[in-house]
C-alpha cells in the first residue's frame, strides 16, 4: 500500500496525462468489442428457433444480376432453385451478357418452372447497369419479399430462404446476411482477406443488431419491394458508381424495422476471390461507396480505429519516456499490462466470431492483421479513387 501511494505520488504531470490517454482508449476499445463486436455470436446464442408451417410463410422472390457468368450460374444456381421452402420464384435478368448465359438460363428454365429470366440489351450498357439491371429484376417479381444474391454466390444450405422470411412476419422491412468466403489455401494473403471480410460482417451486423443499421451486402439480403419504389428505386445514388447494394439500404434504412439472419443456413458462400486482384476488386468498390454513406453510424468504426492507434501508440511511449526519463515503472507496466489484457479479450470475441461465420482461427498473428487491416483499406481506398477519376 505505501509503495502504491508513492509511486502516486512521484507521478509528474506527464505521467497523469500519460496514463489517463492510455486508460481512455483502452476503455473505448473494451466498449467496441464487448458492446458491438460480440453481437452476432450472442444473439445467433440466444436465438429461439421458432416452428413455421408452410401455409404461413410468406412468397418470395429471389432476384439475381448476371453479366457473363454463364459458369456461375451453372454451378451456383441449382442450389438457389433447389429451395426447401414453399412458395418462392428466382428472377435472374441477364445483363447484356455475350457469353452463354441466355443459353445456360433457357436450359434451367425447362427444368426449373419457379425460374424466370429476362434481359438488358448489350447496348444499354452505362455507369447504372447493374441498377437499371436490379430495376428491371425488382419489377418483375411477383412477390412483396425480394432476397438478393449474385450468380457468384450459392447458399449454404437448402434452407437459406427459410431463415430469412421469418423476419419479414415479425414485421422487419429489412433483413441483412453473411457472406463467406471459400479461399484456396494457397493463395497469398487468404488469411488477411478472411479476417478483412469478418471484421466488415461484424460492424454492418452489429450495428444492426444494435438499432442502428448503415448498410448491408448485396451478395446476401433481403427487403419489401414497396420500400423500393416509396424512396424511388435507386434515383438518389444514380449518380455515383455502384453502391446498388449497400449505399441504396443506407439510405432507406432510417427508421425501417431492420433484423438479421446469420444462423449457418442463412449464409451463402462465394469462390470468387481467386487472386489478390479480384479481392482488391470486391474491396474497393465498397471503400468508394462508403464515402458516401450519409449518418453518423457508418464513421462510428473511424473513431474505433483512432481509438486502436492511439492506444499503440500511447503504449509505446509510455515505454520509450521510462527509458529517457526514469521514469516510474507503474505508467509502462500497467500500459503493457492493459495492451495483454486488450489482446486476450480480443483473442477470445474474435475467435469465437469467426467460428459461427467460417473465417478461420487466429493466434499471435491477429495482432498484426488487426494493425494492418485499416492501412490496407486506406490504400485500396486511394486506388478505388484513382481508378473512377480515370473512368470519368
């Protein structure tokens, strides 16, 4: 008690301040992973599966965009129209496609009686394509519930339709799904791109599950097709390249009853990031998009981010000052003691995330993907700039 009380007492101002900015931020992180991180693996934990019968769920439209991925489409398909769910139609709208995907679609249909597709010209082809090609899908549904996917995807399960539809008789207007990603164990950096697609499922999932939804994936979603023409189709984002999917739900989300579904049966999958490329693609096309993101929920993630460098950063100097200045021990002690204790309850949320959405296990080397991760977005973040200032 009397070695407590004066180390205390040799405190500097310095040492104060010091301390104080290490225990701030080290709370802000605490409140982030405890608060929002751990959302998803709770609720999926404490989630009552409710029994349905047939005769109450609702009919749904599976509405899907496809521009020359005629193999996709073979392959991924069947598992989207082979359904167990009772009333449900798939519209796919072939996007000015010139390999075989008309051809593919026409041999599915004559299988399939719950498939319809329709086209957009190849001479359509603008900055809106896939909007205009979502427009026409949308129109054509039958039905007030629209799930989307992409021809790259494939559900995970036969019930992917069945987790989904439920939210919609609970009353939410919006629901909101995971993607996973089936990367070969060869490829380079496939640890970084699992750990870089959980941590951006984690914060659209959470803050949703919070209240507070800001966006959501096309690969996997679903809302009332009303909510599509009250707030005019995709009139107020025409302007800006894509963002068909998560730009268009940040906009009508204020104040819609938003729920997710991510059970394992209401994942899909997708094998389409098969090189470094294709990842930088798929990830800076939703780094553009983001920056027009309108709501304080969105930039939320900015301050966690700031919170995380700063408390490095803090941590590091309360090391370097002992050394300089000799310091008491009791500043850099409890900094590294905080920075395990941060690491360990990081660790644990991570992992146990990550075993409900598939991204693989993380040891030691989860502290450098979790410094580098912001850096890597920062830098496909200029590249996607660069790139539609070219295209322009």
């Amino acid at each position: 008690m009397d070695i407590s009380v004066s180390s205390l007492l040799d405190f500097t101002l310095r040492d104060w301040i010091l301390g104080g900015i290490i225990l701030l931020f080290f709370l802000i992180q605490f409140l982030f992973y405890f608060f929002l991180y751990r959302k998803p693996c709770r609720y999926e934990s404490k989630r009552v599966k409710e029994l349905i019968s047939d005769d109450e769920l609702p009919p749904v439209s599976v509405v899907i965009v496809s521009k020359n991925e005629s193999e996709e489409l073979m392959l991924n398909l069947p598992y989207v129209l082979n359904q167990d769910y009772p009333n449900f139609e798939v519209v796919v709208v072939n996007s000015g496609s010139t390999d075989d995907t008309d051809m593919v679609l026409k041999g599915l249909e004559q299988q399939y009686k719950n498939l319809y597709h329709t086209y957009i010209p190849a001479e359509a082809e603008s900055a809106n394509e896939k909007k205009l090609a979502l427009t026409v899908g949308i129109k054509a549904a039958k039905n007030e519930i629209l799930l989307f996917t992409e021809a790259y995807c494939k559900p995970s399960s036969n019930r992917w339709i069945r987790e989904f539809a439920p939210l919609f008789l609970k009353g939410k207007d919006v629901a909101l799904g995971f993607c996973k990603l089936e990367i070969a164990k060869n490829l380079p950096m496939r640890k970084f791109i699992l750990y870089d697609n959980l941590i951006q499922g984690l914060k659209y999932l959470s803050m949703a599950l919070a209240g507070k939804p800001f966006m959501g994936i096309g690969r996997n979603m679903a809302y009332r097709k009303k909510l599509f023409f009250e707030n005019k189709g995709f009139s107020s984002i025409l302007n800006i390249d894509d963002g068909e999917d998560d730009l268009f739900i940040n906009r009508i989300v204020k104040k819609r009853k938003t729920g997710v579904a991510i059970s394992p049966d209401s994942m899909v999958s997708t094998s389409s990031v098969d090189s470094f490329t294709t990842w930088r693609a798929l990830k800076s096309k939703y780094l553009y998009t983001k920056q027009f993101y309108r709501g304080f929920k969105s930039f939320l993630f900015g301050w966690e981010t700031f919170s995380k460098y700063a408390f490095y950063l803090a941590v590091i100097c309360a090391v370097g000052l002992y050394f300089v200045f000799k310091s008491t021990l009791l500043i850099p002690a409890t900094a590294l003691l905080l920075l395990l204790v941060r690491y360990a309850f990081q660790l644990i949320i991570i992992n146990k995330e990550s075993r409900l959405f598939e991204a693989g296990r993380y040891h030691i080397d989860l502290f450098l993907l979790d410094l580098f991760q912001p850096i890597n977005n920062l830098k496909f973040k200029r590249y996607a700039n660069k790139r539609n200032r070219m295209k322009r």
